[in-house]
C-alpha cells in the first residue's frame, strides 16, 4: 500500500517540476501570437491528465488493498470512516490544483507584441502576397535609422520591389551599424549588382573578407568579377581560395578550370576540367575546354 501511495505522489511531483521547469526555459525562446497554444502546452496538459489518471488509480487501488485487509464491521467505525472522506477530497484538491497549473501554463505561452514586433509580422505576411513596396512603407512608418533590423528588413523587401537604389541605401545603413555584419553586406551587394556597379560590390565583398577570410562565396564572386574584367591574375588568388574550402563544388571547380585556361596554365586547367567531369559527367562546358587544349 505505502509503495502505491508513494509511487503516486511521486510521479505527480515529477510532472509538475517537469511542466515548470518547461514553463520556465520556453521563456527565453521565440513566442507565439497572443492567443494560440503551442505544441508544447497541449503536450503539458496531456501528461497532466496522464498523471491524474494515474493517481486515482493508485488511489482505487490502494481503497481495495485497504477494503481486502481490514474487517468489515472498522468500516462503520468513527475512526476509519474519516480516512474515506479525506481521501476524495485530496484528489480533488490535487484535481484543482493540477487545473490551476494548466492555466498557468497556458498564460506563460502567450504574450503580447511590441508595435515593431507586430509590424514585422505583417511585412512577412504582405511579403509572401508579393506586396513588397506595402510592407517597406509600413516599416518606414516607424523608422528607426539606429535599428539594424528594420535598415536590413526594408533594404530586402525594397530590394524584392525592384527598387535598387533605395534598397542600397537602407543595406549599407544597416552595414554601418554593424561593420562586421555579412549578411548587410551581401544584402547591399544585391541591389549594387543589379545597379552593375561593381566597383561597390567588390567593396563590399572585400570587406567581409578582412573578418571571415574563407568565405568562400564572397572569394568565388570576387573571382568573377576578375575574370569578367579579365584580369584572371587578380582573379586567381579569389578562385583558389574558394577552391580550397570548396575543391568538389561544380561551380567553383569549373570557374578556376577557366580561369587557369584563361591564364596558360593549362595542366593546371586540364586537372580541373576531368574534375568536373566527375562532379557532372558529359558537362559540356568542361568538355569544350578539353577539346581546346588538344
């Protein structure tokens, strides 16, 4: 009997450490729109059930271990009859209190947006619509030129709206405020490609090299730039560099395969061209190069 009252006590005073603790850590992550229940609230109220359930079924089962044990006539006596009318009532007391934590939970799984935090979530929705030039004026209605978020936000959806030059503008902001930030910068090198000015995309790439060196997609499109200008010496050191974090990569493989050719190099480029030819077999690209150097 005692093991089963224990066992049952124990089990409920895991479930609500266990649900508190969750209550507790989830804070500190993303949080849903006020109102909606996360996976992890229906979860929480399930083994809360689950744990009910289990006590009262101790509970039922210490009563016929009890009721199989002591004679029938304790049963009327005025000192067993107060243990029966207690242990209801401690179920239901637990059962409220249980019902009491469930609530708890499902507060602490809410929480109401900031203005910003709301205007973010609609730019997203006005984003998958395709109204990209709605949701930058929405965000430029409670523009922050301290925010990098929002300078970064409008900066891609102007970006999205065929609107260059002001995307531009709110990308290098965003850069300004964080100089090491890669992501600004490959942003701001979006709407500075479209614009083709590449003397601002080299910038910006070789700036993001001075703190993340090995970046190899920032040295593979240094590299094209080079190589489109013809310069495949300064070309070089970019593609080799990208080829060494990435020496299987189709792309970069066959860019420095050309770049090489290009430059005379050519065992360095027959190499590279049979390498493409094992990342993607019959490539016409890399046969046309063979069939040139014979």
């Amino acid at each position: 009997m005692a093991v089963h009252i224990f066992a049952a006590r124990h089990s409920c005073a895991i479930g609500v450490h266990y649900m508190r603790a969750r209550c507790a850590t989830r804070g500190s992550c993303h949080q849903q729109v006020c109102g909606h229940w996360r996976f992890e609230t229906i979860t929480a109220f399930v083994g809360t059930i689950t744990l009910c359930v289990h006590y009262v079924s101790k509970l039922h089962q210490t009563c016929v271990f009890l009721s199989s044990q002591i004679p029938s006539r304790m049963f009327s006596s005025s000192f067993f009859l107060p243990l029966f009318f207690c242990l209801p009532m401690k179920t239901f007391l637990l059962s409220c209190t249980f019902i009491a934590l469930f609530g708890m939970i499902c507060q602490a799984q809410t929480v109401a947006l900031s203005p910003l935090e709301n205007g973010f979530a609609t730019t997203y929705a006005l984003e998958a619509a395709q109204e990209f030039t709605k949701a930058a004026e929405l965000l430029q209605k409670i523009y922050d030129p301290h925010s990098y978020e929002i300078n970064l936000r409008i900066g891609w959806l102007l970006y999205n709206a065929g609107d260059y030059e002001h995307s531009k503008f709110y990308y290098l902001a965003a850069a300004d405020l964080i100089p090491t930030s890669v992501e600004a910068r490959l942003g701001a090198a979006l709407p500075l490609s479209m614009l083709e000015q590449w003397d601002q995309v080299a910038a910006q790439y070789l700036a993001i090299l001075k703190f993340d060196s090995h970046n190899s997609m920032v040295n593979y499109r240094l590299g094209l730039i080079h190589y489109n200008r013809k310069n495949y010496s300064a070309a070089r050191p970019y593609l080799d560099a990208a080829l060494s974090v990435y020496p299987f990569d189709y792309s970069i493989v066959g860019a420095a395969a050309w770049n090489y050719y290009m430059m005379g190099a050519v065992e360095e480029a027959k190499k590279l061209f049979h390498r493409v030819l094992l990342i993607a077999p019959g490539d016409e690209y890399a046969t046309d190069g063979l069939v040139r150097m014979q």
